[in-house]
C-alpha cells in the first residue's frame, strides 16, 4: 500500500458552511463579489438597536475591502467590543454601547461622510 501525499493535503475537518449549506472549502458566501468605492463615494448611517439586553450601535452600509481594520481601529479608540456582519454588497460594523456620536467622531477622522 502506498501513500501519496500532494501539496494540498490538508487534515482539518471540513465542516458545512451555516449560511449556504456547502462545505467550507466549497463555500460561495466568503467570495460574494461586493462593491467597493472611495470612501467619499457614499454616506454611513447610523441605529441603535437592542439585542438580548445589550443595546448595540450599528453604522452602514461600508463598501470597503479592508472592515477588520476598521473595526479594529474602531474598538481600540472606543474601548468597546464589536462585530462585522456582510450583507449583500456592503459591511455593517457593529459596535457594542450607545456610543454613535462618538464612533461618528472617529469616522470622520478616518474620513467617512456620516449622515
């Protein structure tokens, strides 16, 4: 018996995708063609929302290639936790708090138009 061993083994488990339903290494929802554009080309917006007793600040839509940055950026200057989520096309940041007024400050720095 003889084993062969190509340049893309891999011995991690595959699981299924919870979005599409393919497995992981075939999933299609990571590779949606989203839009980018300047950030000068659109507008963020702003809502609060309340998700299991923890009001949550959501600013949208980011047509950007580069959120986990922003996101980072985001939390170490508020001193908050948050999340992305991948809509479609475009990015929601969602940041933990009632902070818009501050997150829209630090957009602005970053040189986002907010509404």
């Amino acid at each position: 018996m003889k084993f062969i061993l190509d340049r893309e083994f891999n011995d991690s488990i595959d699981i299924l995708c919870k979005k599409c339903g393919e497995l992981q290494s075939k999933c299609i929802c990571n590779n949606v063609n989203r839009k980018i554009l300047s950030s000068n080309q659109y507008t963020i917006k702003s809502s609060l929302k309340k998700v299991k007793n923890k009001i949550i600040s959501s600013f949208y839509p980011f047509y950007i290639d580069n959120e986990k940055d922003i996101l980072s950026t985001l939390k170490k200057r508020l001193g908050c936790g948050g999340s992305i989520e991948i809509i479609d096309d475009y990015v929601v940041i969602n940041l933990q708090g009632d902070i818009i007024e501050k997150a829209k400050i630090e957009l602005q720095k970053l040189g986002f138009n907010i509404h």
